[in-house]
C-alpha cells in the first residue's frame, strides 16, 4: 500500500473509514471500482455500531472513464501495509474483511474458524452458493493477513461472487453477516459472564 501510494495520484482512490466505539472492524480491502459492491456490504454491515475501514478504488483514463483500478490498485491482503488499517485492526479483536471473487461461489476463510462457519453456515441456510471450504489462494490461514492482525491474531475473510455483489443481493447478504456475527458476539458475551461468575 505504501508503495501503491507512493506511485498513483491522490485522485485514484480515497478511504472510507468510521471509528466508533467497538471491538469490532468491518474492512474492504479492495472497494470501489477494485472490487465492486464489497465497500457498500461492509458499510452496510457496519452501520454505525462497528469499525470501517474500506480503501475505494476510483482511477480514471483520460477519458474520465474508470480503468485500471483492479491491475493498479489491488493490494493483497498479506502485503496490505497500509498504516490506518493495521492500526485500526490492532485495535479490533474481530476482523471480518469483504472481498470479491470471480469464481462462482463464496469462499470463507481466516483464523477465526468458528465465526468464518458460522457465516459460511448462515449464507448457505439462505440459498447462497458457498464453497464447503475456501480454496487454498482465499483460505486466508496466513498470519499477515490484514483479517488475521488484530488483537486475537485471528480475524475472517469473505469472498463474494458477483452476482452476491449485486445491487440486488447487497443488502440480504449484509443481512445474513451481520445476524452471523451479532450471534456469534452474543455468545462470547454470555461465556465471558459466565465465566466471570
């Protein structure tokens, strides 16, 4: 990222970033014209209660026509140096980060293994078409992944396919993450007070 930043004009991209008060980090990676449709499921999942951080592809031609926006400013997620969103997921003991794929079905990974099957479980109950285990290149089981640096060193990745990108799949996709997650934060709440009892 910082040499991405160093190389293209301010004008190709800006960051779209909200911290609130929260243990939690929505992240797009790869939003805008990098990855259509993820910038606008993590918001929509972050609302106004949880952390985001999403990096929005805008680049242009000549011609004022967005080009060059995947081949220029796709960073992966192992070499994603970016200060604000190491800094912002350090702070996060979840991490969950929206990415999209151009295979035909949703790929779940990351560290956090009982969350990513949760989620994988929830998109699956609603008809979604979900890979029954991330191929190896979106597993995401590398400690450098941006969805694994926070604070429990284990975070989620979601590749979506296009069409769960949609304009019309947005918002129940969102829908089902998030009553994933909400699930998933009420049963480590009620473990972190039995266990203090």
């Amino acid at each position: 990222m910082l040499e991405l930043r160093a190389k293209e004009p301010a004008s190709s991209y800006r960051y779209d970033i909200a911290e609130p008060t929260s243990d939690v980090l929505l992240m797009a990676p790869h939003g805008g014209a990098i990855e259509s449709g993820t910038a606008e499921i993590a918001r929509m999942i972050a609302g106004s209660d949880f952390k985001l951080f999403a990096f929005i592809g805008q680049r242009r031609d000549a011609k004022g026509r967005l080009s060059g926006n995947f081949s220029r400013l796709h960073v992966t997620s192992e070499h994603y140096d970016d200060p604000d969103a190491r800094r912002i997921a350090a702070g996060a003991d979840i991490v969950v980060a929206i990415h999209g794929t151009g295979l035909p079905e949703a790929h779940v990974g990351g560290l956090d293994v009982e969350l990513a099957g949760k989620i994988q479980n929830a998109l699956r109950g609603a008809k979604f078409p979900v890979a029954t285990k991330a191929a190896p290149h979106l597993a995401a089981t590398r400690k450098q992944n941006i969805c694994n640096l926070n604070a429990s060193k284990r975070g989620v990745q979601i590749e979506l396919p296009r069409a769960m990108r949609s304009r019309e799949a947005r918002d129940q996709v969102a829908k089902i993450i998030l009553s994933a997650m909400t699930e998933q934060l009420k049963a480590q709440s009620n473990y972190a007070s039995t266990a203090s009892n």
